[in-house]
C-alpha cells in the first residue's frame, strides 16, 4: 500500500500563489507550496507521521513558528523538522509571499533510512534551523524535480537522504528554541527598540511585535529568557539610561526624567532609589565628588591617595 500523509491543517488568511505541485514515492511524499501569508495569518498543523520543511528562496522573516517545547516561536527559519505527532503554530506579523518544499516521511522506512547515521532517538526531537547554503542547494534541486520531473526517483530518494543528513548534522538555530526563551538577536532587537524611543511608553504588545511574536507567547519568553518581566526589564533599562545621563551632568533631572522615559521626575527618583539605594539628586552629587577627588589625585604625583567608597 503506497504512504499517504494524514496531517490535519487549520490555517487563516493563507492563500496558494500557484497550483500544489506533488511527487511520491516509497515512505515519501514531497510537495511544493508557493502561499502568500496575510498579516494576522497563522496556522495549527498536526501529523501522525515526521515532517520535514525547507523554505525555497528567502527565509520569510514574518513567519513566526512555534511547537509547544520551542514556544514562543521562531522566525526566520530556513528549515524545521517535526517529529510525528507533533503540534506545530504558524503566524504572520506582516504580509508575506514564500514557497517551501514540504516533505512528509513515513516513520518505519524514515528510520530504516538513518540507521547508523543518527542517533537513536534524534528523529524525536523538533529541529528549527537558520541559514545554510547546502540546504538551499539540496532542497532546490527536489523542488525543481517535484514541480518538473525528468529524473527517476532513485536521484530524488539520495537527496532526500543528503538533506536530512544535513539538517541533523547542524547546531540548532538557538539553544533559546528549546529552552522556550528568546534568541540572542531578539534581545538585541528590543534593546535597540527601547534606546530609539526611550522618551515614549512601550507597550509588551508593541515590543512583541518587534521581534515577530504574538504579546502572549513574547511574554513568556521573555520571563523564560530573563528571570523578569518586559515591564520590570524596561524600568531597568530606563533607570540606566537616567544614571549615564546624570553623569554626564548637563541637564536637570526633571529634563533626565523625561528624556529616559519617566512620567516626572518624582517617578523617576522612586524608580532611582529602588535600583541603586539613593536618590538621583544624592547620586549626582557623590559621582561628582568622586570626580574631584580622581582629579585630584592625579594631579598630585607621589601623594598617598585615600579611597573612598559610595554606594551604587
């Protein structure tokens, strides 16, 4: 009896660009997709049997995606795999066209197939891949044989075999995946977000939506990823930014207030004791001192220095 996959698809605001092209043979099935993805688009996929899914092309950077051991989700992916039985999420923070090769394994000859290349039980685990020139190459030349076939499926059953030796021959994209933490560049992102608009409140939803993730999956990561919340995170970020200002000593702390974010400066000088065991106007008069007295001392060679700690 030829493989028949029996994935079960609930998908919105997705739409085919061109007709399913499709080509089978023993314990593989391999489909080409070509779908355009609307903003607030996303999916839920489940199959009784392994998957294995490489984007064509450029990785859709709108494209978020999530299994319940690697949410919140990811974006982009040039490749992932799922093992059987695995629920896997799909959403869209932008509109988006991509094309993906999607091949859909049989678990019995898919294991017959890596014996001795793999360990055991890495077929079990979920794979979210980043960028890789072989990959593309490997993938490429399948989809070209799917949407046009001129070669026996021998040539086809050999890449299959490359590709998926690949893909667990690679480090996972992020150890954050497995975790359910964010990515290091998600991080960086958020960080570069808040130092651009450090006068304005941020809302959670709108730091979510930078790094391409819905407000309640970027807040568990988040916790996940830094042991506090978006809202704790931000505050602190903010009172760093008021103390650099402070010592720079050009402006007032009502102007430090509003250009760090604080709503005034009563608030920023409760957020400043909180953070570093002082009030801001305290602070600024020990950094000064310390100032002096490194000036000071400098200037007066061959003289015992006396050292004086402040708290910070």
């Amino acid at each position: 009896m030829s493989f028949r996959p029996r994935m079960t698809a609930q998908t919105r605001f997705y739409r085919t660009l061109q007709p399913l092209k499709m080509r089978s043979w023993a314990g593989v099935v391999a489909d080409v997709w070509r779908v355009r993805g609307e903003k607030g688009g996303g999916g839920f996929y489940v199959s009784p049997d392994p998957r294995l899914v490489v984007f064509l092309g450029e990785p859709p950077r709108h494209l978020a995606l999530s299994t319940a051991e690697t949410a919140p989700g990811h974006s982009g992916l040039t490749a992932f795999y799922v093992p059987a039985g695995t629920p896997l999420w799909s959403s869209m923070s932008e509109s988006a066209d991509f094309a993906h090769l999607d091949l859909h394994l049989q678990a019995g000859p898919l294991a017959q197939r890596m014996a001795g290349l793999l360990p055991r039980d890495a077929l079990n685990d979920v794979r979210f891949l980043g960028q890789s020139d072989l990959l593309a190459s490997l993938s490429g030349l399948i989809a070209d044989e799917v949407t046009a076939p001129r070669r026996p499926t021998l040539m086809l059953d050999g890449l299959v075999t490359a590709l998926l030796t690949e893909v667990f021959s690679l480090p996972p994209d992020d150890l954050a995946l497995h975790s359910g933490g964010l990515a290091p560049w998600q991080m960086a992102a958020l960080a570069d977000h808040l130092q651009r608009n450090l006068t304005r409140r941020i809302s959670v939803a709108e730091l979510a939506e930078v790094v391409g993730l819905s407000e309640s999956w970027f807040a568990h990561a988040f916790r996940k990823a830094n042991g506090d919340t978006p809202q704790r995170w931000q505050l602190g970020r903010r009172v760093e930014a008021a103390r650099d200002l402070i010592a720079q000593g050009d402006l007032s702390l009502a102007e430090v207030a509003q250009a760090s974010g604080f709503a005034d400066q009563a608030h920023l000088t409760r957020a400043f004791r909180s953070a570093f065991g002082v009030p801001p106007s305290q602070w600024r008069k020990q950094h000064m001192l310390q100032g002096r007295i490194a000036q000071d001392g400098s200037n007066q060679d061959g003289l015992a220095q006396e050292r004086i700690e402040f708290p910070t």
